[in-house]
C-alpha cells in the first residue's frame, strides 16, 4: 500500500451510487399520500425527487399531487418517516459492481467515507442490511451537522475526521447535487450513469467523469496519481 493511497480519501454517496434505494423510497412516499387521501405517484417520479435529503423530498412529493386543503409539510414529514422505517431496505439492492468496487479500493489503501443526505438512523439501518457498513471509515449523513449535499462541507467534514487532507479527495455519486459539492470542494467527481441523476439529467454534469461501475474506480484513481519514481 503507497503512501499516495493512504491519503487520498474516496468519498462515496449512498442511494443511487452504492444502493438502488428508489424501490424503498418510492413505496414509503405513495404510503404516505395513501395516509393523506390522495393518489400514487409513478415510481419514475418519486425518483428524480431523489437527492436533496428528505425534507425536499417530501416537499416536491406534495406539488406533485397538489392536496386540496393543503398538507402540512412536517405531518407529513412524519408520516414519510414512519413508512420508511418499516421500508428501509426491504425493496432496493445493492448495485452490481458495489462490493467488487469497494472490496478493491479497501484493498488498494484507500480510506472511504460515505457521504449521503440521508438522515443518520436511516443511513445506519441501510448500510448495516445491505453489508456495507463495515466498509466505510467513516459516514457522514444528512443531519451529522448542520449542512447537506450541494453544500461542500460535509465533503470536507468527513475527510477532516479521518485526519486526511480535502485537496486529494475525490467523490463518486450519481446526481447533480454530487456535482456541486464536489465541484464546490474542489473534488474530482465520478458520476454512476445507472443512479438518479435528477430532473435535469446527466447533461447538466459539467465537469464530471461518468462511470457505469464502482468497479472502474480503482484504475481511474491510480491514473491520477504521479507516475512513482522507479
């Protein structure tokens, strides 16, 4: 193991990179409307609400249904989370290419965080039922500290817990808001193709390298390291 991978921190994001969480989200969120009186959304909806942390999610699930009286957003808020309590990683599944991806960059000396705007309990329970746990140095969620995905902070949060510098880090994820963190951290940024990338698609990913699995990220990072003197 060389020094240079030591270093470099691999920030990972969670639904939609590491998890195919839509399944568990999408089923918590029409259980939520069913408690409100209104119709089912399509799953292909829910998705692309995916992203910004449960509070937005929630928030973009109301418009899209447009509840006459209007709902109260924290109710619910509360409703979404008892749902998806019981829904947590009972529908979704692990990408393929997630445990070959991260098993070779454990392997190569790298230190992972994952970095999500998940809220923390839920994070916990996802990554303990799918295996993942036990991968991550350390895991910074949506409600960690006060800022979330787009914001670059928690990116660099999780670097300054594992004692590594921010500047050789590096963040895979799958949307848009990825892309703004990282590029706000001034992070190289790898992008899953098959993840949520939101409203705007992959097209609005300026500055992004795009990879179809996890897999691909060990050879893609020993290509930025110098050249090691002979």
């Amino acid at each position: 193991m060389g020094a240079r991978e030591r270093e470099r921190p691999v920030l990972i994001d969670l639904d939609g990179t590491l998890v195919d969480t839509a399944p568990d989200i999408v089923e918590a969120a029409n259980r939520m409307l069913g408690a409100l009186g209104a119709a089912s959304l399509p799953p292909t909806t829910i998705s692309g609400f995916i992203g910004n942390g449960v509070p937005t999610l929630v928030r973009r699930v109301l418009a899209a249904v447009a509840i006459t009286p209007a709902v109260d957003a924290q109710h619910a808020h509360t409703l979404f989370d008892r749902h998806y309590a019981d829904t947590n990683g009972r529908f979704g599944r692990v990408f393929p290419g997630v445990a070959e991806g991260l098993e070779a960059l454990r392997r190569a000396g790298y230190r992972l965080g994952c970095v999500t705007n998940k809220p923390q309990g839920a994070t916990n329970t996802l990554l303990a039922t799918t295996g993942l746990a036990g991968c991550f140095d350390v895991v910074v969620a949506g409600d960690t500290i006060a800022q979330m995905k787009p914001d670059p902070e928690p990116l660099r949060y999780a670097c300054r817990q594992m004692g590594l510098d921010p500047a050789l880090a590096v963040l895979v994820g799958d949307s848009a808001v990825d892309v703004a963190a990282a590029l706000a951290a001034r992070m190289p940024v790898y992008i899953a193709r098959y993840g949520y990338p939101g409203p705007d698609g992959h097209a609005a990913m300026r500055g992004a390298v795009f990879i179809d699995s996890l897999a691909e990220m060990p050879a893609l990072l020993a290509a930025l390291l110098p050249a090691r003197s002979a």
